[in-house]
C-alpha cells in the first residue's frame, strides 16, 4: 500500500493509502467517530462509520487521546463540504506511542502558556501554516537571487565591530579576554563580498540587544540581505520592489490553503503590483503632521508614525532620505542635501512598519573615516572596511528583509514571536 502525506491525497481518490502522523483531535457521535489526523502537511478528517468494523476497532478508537502516534490506513474519499475536498474513510489504524494529558487542549489558551510549550504549539493548525509560508518565504527569496545570479556569500556571526549602533549589542567572552560581538547585520561583511564578485546576498541570524517589548521586535530574528556594486539607491529600492512581489506572488500561488487557514484576507496582498510608493522623510513628515501627530525633522518615526504613514497608501511605500544623524555612519549623503543620508525603508502596508531597511553605502575613504569618528567607533576595527574605500572604491548599495516581519506582515499575525520558530525576547530564552 502506498505511503502518502496528507497534502498529497487529493491524487489519491478512491485509493486505500497509508498515513504517518498524530491524532489532531477526536469526536464521537452516536455510531460515528471523527479523527482530525495530521502528519506536519495538513489536517485531514478520517470517519469511523462503526456498524462497518469490528467491535475491537471501534473500542481501540477510545485511546486515541490528542497527539497520539499512529499509522493510519484509509480510503480517499470526495467531500466538498472539507476544506481540502476530501475525506478518509477509516479502514484500520495501529498506534506507534501515545500521548497522555496533552497540555495544549484545542480551547484557548494563554500566550504565556502558548510561549512556554512552543516545542508543542509549533504543531497546532495556524502555526504549521505560519511555518509553512515561512518556509517558503527563505526558499523563494534564495530563489529570487540565485535566478538573478547573485552569490550568496555566508556572513560570520562573531564579529569584532558594531554595523548597527553600539547600544544594541550583544557581547561575547571569546579567547584570551578578547571580545566580540553577536552580528547585527552581515552588511559590512557583504560589501567587500559585493566588491569581490558583483551581487551578492547573505541570509541569516542578526541580534539585536534591544529592550523594547513590542509586537515587531526580537532580539535575533533573520535577515537576507543582498549587496550590489554600482547600484544606487533607486535601483536599490527596485530590488527590494521586485523581490517583495516576487515573495507575494508566491505565497499567494503556493500556499492559499494556509492562508484561509489564517483567515487572511487576500485582497490586499493581491494589490501588491508595480510600482511601490517613494516619498521622502520630509513628505512622511508633512503627512504625519497633517494627522495630527507631532513630529518634526530629525525624529526617528516609531511604529505608531510608521502605521500611520502605511494607512496612507495602498501598498508598500519606501520612504528615503532620513536626516543623517539619525541614521547608521555607513550611509552616502546626499550630494544636493548634506543633511540626508541616502538610506529608505521599505514601510508594508496595513499598519505593518519597516520591513526592509538599506540604502546607498558612503564609498569616500575621507568622508567614511569622518562618520565613524564622529559615531565614536573604534577606527582600529574598520581598518579593513576602510579598505574597500581605497582599493577601487564603487558606488554599491544594499538593504535587509527582516525574515519575521515580512512573514508577520503577510500572514497578518499579531505579535512577531509566532512567526519565528523558537522566539527570543526581551524576557523569553526558552525553551
Ligand atoms: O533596518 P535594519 O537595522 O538594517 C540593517 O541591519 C542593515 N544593515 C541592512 C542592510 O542594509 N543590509 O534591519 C533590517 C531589517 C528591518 O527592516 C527589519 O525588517 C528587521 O531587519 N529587523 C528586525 N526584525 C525583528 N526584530 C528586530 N529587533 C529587528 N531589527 C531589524
Ligand atoms: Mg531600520
């Protein structure tokens, strides 16, 4: 008999197939059972019709209590009233381990409890769809970079110097009392990689010491990050265009089970076409003052300004040209306007902030050297990104998707530590 997983089934109407997987949950009506049985690529309802089995089948259905282990054979069968269009007649099932006061019960619970029993959690219903997407969402940006031939080059996570402001970082006790930090950004690192071969792009861990609790920020979460010698900020802000809608796109066509899974509505994501907004840090200013919301030039926006700049629009909006001292010693300034760095965020629509953040990199040794002089960063450890200045320096410009809030955007999910596997928050390491 064949072995097949549940979002396989489909291709198997009126087959007899064999299941590996969990019980969901059960529930018995008169002379009738119902399995919900999952197995990590869907939930499937499997009936036991009871006057068509034996008594001992019937009787061992009792002991499949939440989460047990079981092998499950049965015949596909058409339902258009299931979600997946399918049901499964039961014909036998044997149980490989069970599982005894399961902690998560399918009423609500706590996030707190939730967060504490993460390594159970991950396997209810809205959660597999958020890992799902999440999933694919990593698979597809690689692919959107690997088709435009970028290479990926892996970034180190010690690292001995701050990309991202020296209030945020996480120390490190290496050897012989030296120190190193935990890399809140492989940036720096994909410069001179960008400068070896061209475009190139990193995917992987950034830390972050940040003691803000909100809905958006971890303190390590995930970034992909490309890098592109002779880009300039607008071909920067294409970039980041085209492979938003290229990940749009593909969750839409892959993954419109889970989306209805997480009553997602659509629509909007739909929307997500060519071209994005652009408006400058001073426009996003005017619009935020004429909401009523006091603030003026040299503020840095928060979330509340960065929903309220995203309500605006009706897709992403890329905001650029931030006043330079708010904004990280790397970035070019503007030739025209010495007091705008040439860095943009991309801001996701539906109140969801900041989602990308980059921009144009200063390529001047002098000017460069002076930035970091007047951050108060060790000169000593910019030695070699110096460097990149004074042998053949290019214009080349860059940005970072943050991995969990691109999947918290698109999934619409509330709080960021669900879309991340195991999250790490400002009071939460475990498990
Ligand atoms: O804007 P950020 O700090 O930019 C950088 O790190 C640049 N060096 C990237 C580059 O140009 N290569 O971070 C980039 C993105 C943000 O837009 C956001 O999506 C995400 O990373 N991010 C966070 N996500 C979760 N929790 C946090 N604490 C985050 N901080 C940044
Ligand atoms: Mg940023």
């Amino acid at each position: 008999m064949e072995k097949v997983s549940v979002d396989e089934l489909k291709n198997y109407l009126g087959k007899e197939v064999q299941l590996h997987g969990w019980v969901y949950n059960t529930r018995s009506s008169g002379k009738i059972s119902f399995l919900l049985f999952r197995d990590g690529t869907g939930i499937v309802q499997a009936i036991l019709y009871h006057p068509d089995h034996r008594e001992e089948l019937v009787k061992r259905f009792e002991e499949l209590n939440q989460e047990t282990s079981i092998v499950l054979v049965g015949k596909v069968r058409e339902d258009k009233r299931s979600p997946l269009g399918i049901e499964l007649d039961i014909v036998d099932f044997n149980i490989i381990s069970k599982s005894i006061d399961y902690p998560i019960s399918p009423k609500e619970h706590g996030v707190d409890f939730l967060q504490s029993n993460r390594h159970l959690w991950l396997r209810s219903k809205k959660q597999s769809s958020i890992m799902r997407i999440r999933s694919d969402v990593v698979f597809f940006a690689r692919e959107f970079f690997n088709n435009r031939k970028f290479l990926c080059i892996d970034a180190p996570i010690f690292t001995p110097s701050a990309c991202e402001g020296t209030t945020t970082l996480f120390e490190v006790d290496y050897f012989n009392d030296k120190k190193v930090y935990l890399s809140q950004s492989g940036q720096l690192y994909m410069e001179a990689a960008a400068l070896a071969y061209g475009k190139v792009y990193c995917f992987g861990p950034a830390f972050r010491a940040e003691k803000s609790k909100t809905r958006r920020h971890l303190t390590e979460f995930w970034q992909i990050e490309p890098e592109v010698a002779f880009f300039d900020i607008d071909d920067d802000m294409e970039l980041a265009e085209d492979l938003v809608i290229y990940l749009v796109q593909k969750i839409l066509e892959r993954r419109t089970d889970d989306l209805k899974i997480l009553e997602r509505d659509i629509k909007p994501l739909e929307n997500i076409k060519k071209p994005f907004y652009r408006i400058t840090y001073e426009d996003a200013i005017k619009i935020l003052n004429k909401k009523g919301i006091e603030i003026k030039f040299g503020d840095d926006f928060g979330a509340p300004d960065e929903a309220a700049i995203s309500f605006e629009f009706d897709r992403p909006v890329f905001v650029h040209r931030y006043p330079t001292q708010i904004k990280a010693f790397y970035m070019k300034k503007d030739k025209d306007r010495e007091d705008l760095a040439l860095g943009f965020d991309m801001i996701a629509g539906e109140g969801y902030g900041e989602t990308i953040g980059g921009g144009q990199r200063e390529d001047d040794y002098d000017t460069l050297l002076k930035r970091i002089n007047e951050n108060n960063l060790p000169v000593e450890n910019f030695k070699w990104y110096l460097d990149l200045r004074k042998y053949g320096s290019v214009p080349h410009s860059g940005f970072g998707l943050g991995i969990e809030r691109f999947v918290q955007w698109i999934t619409k999910t509330q709080h960021i530590r669900e879309v991340i596997p195991f999250a790490r928050t400002l009071d939460r390491t475990e498990p």
